[in-house]
C-alpha cells in the first residue's frame, strides 16, 4: 500500500498528483487498522492543494471520514456500557 502511494509524493511529501486521490480514497475504503487510516488520512490533509482536497471529496472521501467517525463512535459506546456494567457488579459484590 505506502509504495504505491509514495510513488505519488512530492519532494516535499506532499500527494502531487491529483489522479493518486482515487488510489488513496480506494485504500481508505478497505482499511480497518487505525493506524493505516491515520497514515492515509494524514496524506490527503498534508497534500495542501485545493485541487487535491476537491477530488478527494469527490470521490467520497468525506463519507468514508463520517464512517470512520460512526464506527469508532460504536466502539466507544460499546466499551462505555461493557465497562459500566462491570463497575456494577464490582459494586454489587462489596
């Protein structure tokens, strides 16, 4: 995945090609592992160029970010109610 992008960058590390946009949005549609949408992310937002966050948001790419958002929002709630609950029973037993 970052070989192929890289291929892409700037000498200053920046996305220069607005084409790589699609390889980027494609990439941010199947990646799971947070550290690798953060990478990802982190390329469209170091890129500086109107033209690369245009294609970026029209290839979808605020509606992969609002998933993104929605689905750590799950997680997080998940994790608050598991984590009530066993302060409950931690309660009950003493």
């Amino acid at each position: 995945m970052v070989i192929d992008i890289e291929r892409y960058f700037s000498q200053n590390k920046e996305l220069s090609d607005p084409k790589a946009v699609y390889l980027v949005t494609s990439y941010m549609k199947k990646e799971v592992k947070c550290e690798n949408r953060y990478y990802l992310l982190n390329i469209i937002y170091n890129s500086n160029s109107k033209l690369i966050y245009d294609k970026f948001m029209n290839l979808g790419g605020t509606k992969i970010l609002s998933e993104w958002i929605y689905e750590y929002k799950e997680k997080i709630e998940k994790n608050e109610k598991y984590l009530k609950n066993e302060i409950i029973e931690l309660l009950h037993l003493t």
